[in-house]
C-alpha cells in the first residue's frame, strides 16, 4: 500500500492497536497524526515514527464525553 502524500489521524495512538496502526501507516507513508491522551505516550509514538524515518506529530487530550 502506498500511502505517500496522505495524512492519517490516528486517536489512541499511545499504545496497543492505536501505536501499532500509526506505525504502519507511516511505514507505508503517511504523514501521521498521533494522538493520545497521556503526553510520554503520544512522544513516545511519534519518536518511533520519526525515528524510522516517518513524518508525525503529536496531539495529547482527553477526548472523552463524559457529560453521560
């Protein structure tokens, strides 16, 4: 899959499945946005992004409705 040019957002990008998509995707290409809601986590995935040689950024939030 070649996903040069495109732009992927990733939520729950600080670990598990989240970490494992973002890091395939730009593997294949994309630029990455990372998001989690725990700061060292969302680093922490888009080191491993840039480290490969892969575009990312990172967005750290607590995105959950919790008005019930």
């Amino acid at each position: 899959m070649d996903l040069k040019r495109q732009v992927a957002l990733v939520t729950g990008a600080g670990s598990g499945i989240g970490r494992a998509c973002a890091l395939k995707l730009a593997a294949e290409g994309a630029r990455v946005i990372v998001h989690a809601h725990k700061g060292d986590e969302t680093q922490a995935t888009v080191d491993a992004i840039r480290r490969a040689g892969g575009t990312a950024f990172g967005i750290t939030d607590d995105l959950r409705d919790d008005r019930g």
